[in-house]
C-alpha cells in the first residue's frame, strides 16, 4: 500500500503502521501547501489517543470530538481540526469499509460554541497585579510546587505555547543562553527549530530550583505524585495542565496572550514580539495589540516631523 503514497510528507506518529499508512494517503489527498497542518493534526490526534490509553487507529468518533475540544482553540479552528480529521476517516473507509459507521457518526457530531477565542475583546489577558496573584497563589509544597512555578514560568515569560510546553525536555532549555529550543512548533516542519527568550530573572530562577530535583531526566514537565514523588520521566498530560491553570483563574493560551500583549502596550516592536511570539507574519502578532488610553499611547508616539 505504501506504494500508492505520491506525497513527499512522510509522517511517523506512532508505532502504529497501520494509523501512518492512513494518515500518509490522507496528507497524498490534500495539496501541497496544506500538507502540514494536516500531518501536525494526525501527529496530534495519535498522542492524544494514546494518552487516554486508546489505538488511534479506531478512530472513534467519540474520541476524535475529545480532541477537537481539548485544546483552547476558536470554533473556527476546531471546525477545521474536525474537518481534517473527517478527511482521515473518509480515506480509512476507502481502505477498510468497516470505519464508514464511524465516518457516519463523525458527521452528526457537533463542535461546541467556545469563548476562548474569537473577537479580540473575548481573549482575556492578565494585568501585571493578577500575574504576581498566579505565583503567589500556587499551592502545593516539595516537587509539586517547584514544577509549577517552572512550568508557569516557561507560560508567561517565554509564550509557550500549551502542547509547546508540555512536549519540552530539559536538552531544550539553555539557563545559561536564557533561551528555549521549540522544535516542531505550530505551523511548522517536525524537525523545525525556533528559539523563544526566557524574559525573566525570577523565569530562569523557578526553573533553575526545579532543574535541580530533576536532574538526569528528559521531560521537563512530567507528573508529581500526591506524595511530593517525581513520577514517570514522560510529558504530563492535557487534564493536570489545564485544572492547574483553570484553579489559578486563566486559561494556558491567556499566559501567552499577556505577554505579547504587555510587550506591545510597553512599546516593544512589533517586529520584536514577532522574534518573541515565533508568529511567521507580522498580522498575526498585531491581532494582540490593545491601546487602553490614548492618553498613554500618545506619549509612546513620535513624530518625525
């Protein structure tokens, strides 16, 4: 069947030959230009299936409805990671016919209305006094604290983004350079590498404390017992990321919003918190500016005549 594959994206997800396979003639159905961001979907959706312990070559409808609602995505964006997905099983159908009930319920699910982006008067973003609030106001003691204020500090001080954040490994992270390797990152090549700063003394400092009970591991962000234990050396999932973050009053792409924000309403170039954001074009990082007093914009401003 491999031989069928006329596309030059060739994608490894999982040790599921079977899921690849699918997902290469899917990606050999799309153009070339699209090609990415449906091969980052499908390398998405297999992590998630095999996370919750699942084969993600069932392709469960169900399943493929958890993913295009997990992330903090606009509706438009999760409309079109549920039409990617859809490609997926029609193409799994065309090979095996047992998935066209799947198919068949695919399409009668709906994706939920969200808030978390839209307008850029719906995307909340977090004053310098509720920023303070969110480190102050982690609990928790021993490894559990430290994490946490490392993994809060890669959020609000170098804008990772959440599944940026959660795949990161200590190789990644340069104290001493005070920057970030972010391989993969969204709209890019797998093996594509960008770097984002850590923008902050206290940043470098909180994750200095937790590299220092880390030591020897891989993952940067990997689960702590109830009993203050470092677990498994493997990336925490979704679910712990978001209840810590939701318990503290913000959602994970609110930290980055915030940062980019704050960086332009502080007279930082656009072009700046372009390099900072890793936005390919300059639009993208504009959509986050925000002038609350034209009293204050009107002193950053100079005229060259």
């Amino acid at each position: 069947m491999n031989d069928l594959i006329s596309t030059s994206q060739s994608i490894v997800v999982s040790d599921n030959s079977a899921y690849n396979t699918i997902a290469e003639l899917a990606l050999a159905t799309v153009g070339t230009k699209s090609q990415r961001i449906y091969a980052d979907c499908y390398r998405r959706f297999a992590r998630f299936s095999l996370e919750q312990g699942n084969n993600p070559e069932n392709l469960n409808p169900l399943e493929i409805m958890a993913y295009v609602h997990s992330g903090d995505y606009s509706q438009a964006t999760r409309k079109h990671h549920k039409a990617m997905l859809l490609t997926l099983l029609k193409v799994a159908t065309i090979i095996d016919a047992s998935y066209q009930r799947n198919l068949e319920a695919l399409k009668l699910l709906k994706v939920q209305k969200t808030e978390a982006k839209g307008k850029s008067k719906g995307r909340p973003k977090l004053s310098a006094g509720q920023v303070e609030n969110v480190f102050e106001n982690v609990t928790g003691k021993g490894a559990k604290l430290l994490r946490d204020k490392a993994l809060l500090s890669v959020l609000f001080y170098s804008g990772l983004r959440r599944e940026e954040l959660r795949l990161l490994k200590w190789a990644d992270i340069d104290l001493e350079a005070r920057t970030i390797a972010v391989q993969g990152g969204k709209g890019r090549d797998e093996n594509e590498v960008e770097y984002a700063p850590i923008l902050s003394q206290v940043a470098v400092d909180n994750i200095a404390a937790w590299k220092e009970v880390s030591e020897g591991r891989v993952w940067f962000v990997c689960p702590v017992m109830k009993s203050g234990k470092i677990g498994a050396d493997k990336p925490i999932n979704v679910k712990p990321l978001y209840e810590l973050c939701k318990a503290l009053g913000f959602a994970p792409h609110a930290a980055r919003r915030t940062l980019i924000t704050s960086g332009l309403a502080s007279g930082s170039s656009v072009a700046d918190m372009k390099k900072v954001a890793r936005h390919k074009n300059e639009s993208t990082t504009l959509a986050y500016a925000e002038v609350e007093n034209v009293k204050d914009a009107a002193a950053r401003v100079r005229l060259g005549y």
